[in-house]
C-alpha cells in the first residue's frame, strides 16, 4: 500500500502540496530595476554630492526650506534618460517646489521656516 500524502498548506490529501491552490506563493516585487538603482544612486553618489557642494538648501530663488528635501532632475529623466544617473543633473528641492515642478501642482500646505 502507498504511503498517503497530505498537503501541508491545505490538508487534503487529494492532491500534492505543489498542486494546492493554496500555496504560499514568493511575493512580487513592487519595485523596478531602475527604482532600486536610482536609490542607490540617490543615496550614495547624489546627496553627497549635492551636500558638498551646495549645501542642504532648496534651489529655488526665495526659499529657505532646509529639510525635507528631495533630490531632483534638472533635466526630466524621461526625455534625456542618458542624464539619468548624472551627478550634474540633479539638484535639491523642497517638497512644495518638487511637486510643482513634477506634477504642475501647487500644494496647499506652507513649510515653515
């Protein structure tokens, strides 16, 4: 007589554990190739860059915004994406400035200095 297999993710024992409809399947990675390079990039080669040379300021005329900051393109990835991972094509903005220049949105909210 055979051995009797039962499925550990469901308990029956029709059917093999790499049949199971409830199998606990790896999770898909919500983030692209490109995502986790650009981190990468952001973080070690960008802000270092950015801090040495400019400081920890947004850039545009009449703000004194110094944190949060986010780390943004100059020229847009996405028509030059040969300036993509180019240290002289980034540059510091604020939050509200970042969305207005990526988004065209003004936000609501006024940092305070």
């Amino acid at each position: 007589m055979a051995k009797q297999v039962i499925c550990t993710n469901c308990g029956s024992n029709y059917h093999y554990q790499t049949f199971c409809t409830l199998k606990k399947r790896k999770p898909i990675s919500q983030r692209g190739k490109h995502a986790k390079l650009w981190e990468a990039f952001r973080d070690k080669v960008a802000k270092p860059y950015l801090d040495k040379r400019y400081g920890r300021i947004c850039n545009q005329k009449h703000c004194a915004i110094r944190d949060p900051l986010d780390v943004d393109h100059v020229k847009e990835r996405g028509s030059n994406p040969g300036l993509r991972y180019d240290v002289k094509n980034v540059q510091y903005l604020c939050r509200s400035h970042h969305r207005e220049k990526t988004d065209g949105k003004k936000l609501k909210y006024k940092h305070r200095i």
